[in-house]
C-alpha cells in the first residue's frame, strides 16, 4: 500500500510517499528555516504563506521522486493537529482537495502520532528486523512538545508525562536566543557547545512530581546565570547579554546547558522505566531526538535517522498505515477539521 503523507503543521512543507508504512520511496522537505532565522522564532502568517506557495510542487516532487502517478497512490495522509492554525490549514485543504480530485482516501494523523511512527521508518537503521516491540514507552520531545506516552500496541497512547510549561525545543531556542545563536536553538546550541566545558555552569534540575516535567525554570537559571557572568543586574535586558558574552562563556552555557536538559530527560525517563516494568522498548521521537548527546545518553532506545527526526511527511503517512491496519476508517474530505491544541490521547 502507498500513502503519500503530507505535513505542513510549523515551518515545513513536506510531502512523501511510503510503501507498507516502512519503506520510503520519496521524502520531499521544504524548510522555512531560512527565513525565521532572521526573525529569531516562527511567524505564524508568514509560515502559511510559505507553505502555499511550495505546497504543490512540494507534492508533485514527492510524486515524481517515488515515481509514481496518482493511480500508484492508494490513500493521501495529512496532519490535522496540532500545531499552528494557518500551517495546518494549508496541508488539510491541499490533501481534501486532492482527496476529492483523484477520489482517494483520506486520513487525519495527529503529529505526535507521526513522529512517533518514524521509528518504524527504514532508513538509517543499520539493522533493517530491529523494530521497537510492544509494550513500549515513547520519549516525544519537539518545539511543541515534551511528553512519555505508553503504548501498549500500535496506535494506542496513554501520556503518563508531560511538561507544566516550556517545551524542551522550546527551551533550546529561548537558550539559544539568550546565547546569541541562531534559530533553532537545538542544532545551533548543540553546535556551540561542542567545545564548551558542560560541568562549568551548574544549573538546576526542575523539583517536578512524577514523570512531568518544566523546562521554563531551566530557561530562567541560564538567564540569571549568565547575568551573574557578565555581572549586570537581573533587570538587563535579555537580548542584550549575548554581545557581552566571550566565544568561550558561551560554549559553555551551550554546553552546560544541553547537558542538564539531556540528564533532565534522562531521569525522568529511567523513573517511567520503574513504573512500568513491563516495558520492552524505549523510543525517542521529535525534532529534539536528533540531539547527538542525548542519543549517546540512552544506547538501547530506538531513535529515528537523524533526517527524519524533524518534520517530515514520511512519518505522516507511516502512523496513518498502522492508524488503517488498526482499522481506523478514512475521514471524510469534504468534513476533515483542524484542531490546533488537542491532545495525542483523543
Ligand atoms: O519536531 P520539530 O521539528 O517541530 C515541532 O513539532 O515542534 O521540533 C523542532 C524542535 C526545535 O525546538 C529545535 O530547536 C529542536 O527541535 N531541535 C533540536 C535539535 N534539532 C532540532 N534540539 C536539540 N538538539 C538538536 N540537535
Ligand atoms: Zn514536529
């Protein structure tokens, strides 16, 4: 069967086709990473704007790279939820247009679900039969999110965490903002601080119950810390630090930093662990799962190639296979919704 996903819930415009939700037979990516790093953050209508004007000719590539004609496609897979209203508008009425056009079915995925279901994704794993096995826990960790979900079979989610506040993306770029990096804060925090000294500033680890976390304090003890650094009061403003700040200070913070946020996750990981002793696999899943430190943090947990880590349509129509072998029915194009905040459990 091949589904030709397609994503457009943030800053990407992505579309793909894969084969028996495995195999990948085109992956097409279209970031606006380019145009928000000048902004220091995602503008929302600039965003939808961006994605209208490559949608389609992201989704014919995505066609031709596969080699395929609209007859070869058995069903269209979209992101209906969550994330930003504008983004999601234009890859929900692109695929119910398409839908109706070509007379395919249609499927509705929720991102986490997606970025979950990259970990069955094919490439990159060097040995093709390791498959996460059930029942498992997923470590879902993007600019959005920050959640454990248990999932006793496919397409079944229980969050049993998930932050108070910032997500752990979140808190990368806002670091990464206060360093002076560019946007996003992940790879550019992960760059600077490949250097840096990670033991140099301690920073706190959240006092949260359970398996939830908090991510805005951390945010907050990288501000005060490196206000105490450069000596100016906590009344200085923020934007303004990082031309106060040596190369070398902010290799450290990067790299301090990184490492509390991965020992954070880490921890709260390894106590879901405790409670769910019937646990046979851990996966990682999100834009913040292509962190190198965190994946040499955990050696036995599955993680997704590094390329499809961020957004990616692959993953759409990969969880949108399962979400059909699990008999989920096709939704109706001319009904097909957007809900920008609801949760994966729904
Ligand atoms: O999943 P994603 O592409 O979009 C959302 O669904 O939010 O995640 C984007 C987030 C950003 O906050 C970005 O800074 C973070 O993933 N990220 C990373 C790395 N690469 C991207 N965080 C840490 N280390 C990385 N290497
Ligand atoms: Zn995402």
């Amino acid at each position: 069967m091949k589904i030709l996903g397609i994503e457009t819930s943030c800053d990407e415009t992505a579309a793909a086709v894969v084969r028996d939700g495995v195999e990948i037979l085109s992956n097409v990516v279209v970031s606006q990473i380019d145009i928000f790093a000048e902004y220091g953050g995602v503008i929302p209508e600039v965003a939808a704007r961006s994605h209208l004007e490559v949608m389609m000719p992201v989704v014919e590539k995505a066609l031709a790279d596969a080699d395929c004609t609209w007859d070869d496609i058995d069903a269209i897979a979209v992101t209906h939820a969550p994330g930003l209203l504008g983004s999601l508008l234009i890859g929900t009425l692109t695929a119910r247009t398409l839908a109706i056009l070509h007379n395919k079915p249609l499927y509705a995925v929720h991102h986490l679900k997606s970025h979950v279901y990259a970990n069955w994704l094919d490439v990159g794993r060097a040995d093709t039969a390791r498959i996460p096995t059930f029942p498992l826990l997923a470590l879902v960790i993007s600019g959005g999110h920050t959640q454990i979900l248990y999932m006793p079979g496919h397409n079944q989610f229980e969050i049993i965490g998930t932050t108070h506040d910032d997500a752990v993306g979140e808190c990368f770029d806002k670091v990464a903002k206060i360093l002076g990096l560019p946007y996003p804060g992940g790879p550019s925090i992960a760059k600077a601080g490949k250097n840096g000294n990670p033991n140099k500033y301690r920073l706190p680890h959240p006092k949260v119950e359970g398996l939830d976390f908090s991510f805005s304090g951390l945010k907050t003890a990288v501000l005060r810390a490196v206000q105490k650094e450069v000596g100016v009061p906590i009344s200085y403003p923020s934007h303004k630090l990082a031309e106060l700040l040596i190369p070398e200070q902010v290799a450290d913070f990067a790299a301090s930093f990184q490492r509390t946020a991965v020992e954070i996750l880490c921890e709260k990981l390894e106590l879901a662990l405790k409670q769910h002793p019937d646990v046979r696999s851990i996966i990682v899943a999100g834009g913040v799962s292509a962190n190198q430190e965190l994946r040499a943090a955990l050696p036995e947990a599955y993680f997704p190639a590094p390329s499809l880590s961020g957004d990616n349509g692959a993953m759409v129509a990969a969880a949108a296979y399962y979400e059909i072998m699990s008999g989920v029915k096709p939704i109706d194009p001319y009904k097909l919704n957007i809900y920008p905040r609801i949760s994966v459990e729904q």
